[in-house]
C-alpha cells in the first residue's frame, strides 16, 4: 500500500479521535471539505506538499515525523496482513 493511503486513513483516525468532522479540520487548516475527503480517501496525497502535511500533523498534537512514522506502521502492517 503506497505511503499517502495510508497517511490518509491515519489522518482520518487522527481526525475523528478529536471527534472533529472534515469540515472542522479544513476550517482548522484553511481548506476546503473536499480537500480533506480527497486526502483521507487516498484519492489525492502524492502530490500534496510536506507543509500541508505539517498543517494536519500539528492540528492533531503531531510532529510530521511523528505522523510519517504513524503510516509507516499503517503500510508495514498492512504488508504483514494484519
């Protein structure tokens, strides 16, 4: 599984454990419903540029690295099949 999928079911995970809507966090980050949707679906993240990643990461209490290594464990498992 590429690395912006799961960084999108992370930051989905992330979003709802602070009982936010993706409305809340684009509001949060200056962005647009859609864009979150997009983003926690997989549907659009490799393009996306490492600052808006740091947006979502602090917004959750994260440092970037912090949210990388959270997907990276996502896909690792993933892979093992658990």
């Amino acid at each position: 599984m590429k690395l912006h999928i799961c960084l999108g079911k992370i930051i989905k995970k992330e979003r709802e454990k602070l009982g936010m809507t993706q409305q809340d966090l684009a509001n949060r980050v200056k962005r647009k419903q859609n864009a979150i949707s997009l983003i926690e679906s997989g549907k659009r993240g490799s393009h996306i540029k490492l600052g808006f990643y740091k947006e979502l990461a602090e917004v959750f209490g994260l440092k970037l690295y912090e949210l990388v290594a959270l997907a990276e464990a996502e896909q690792k498992n993933k892979e093992e099949g658990r």
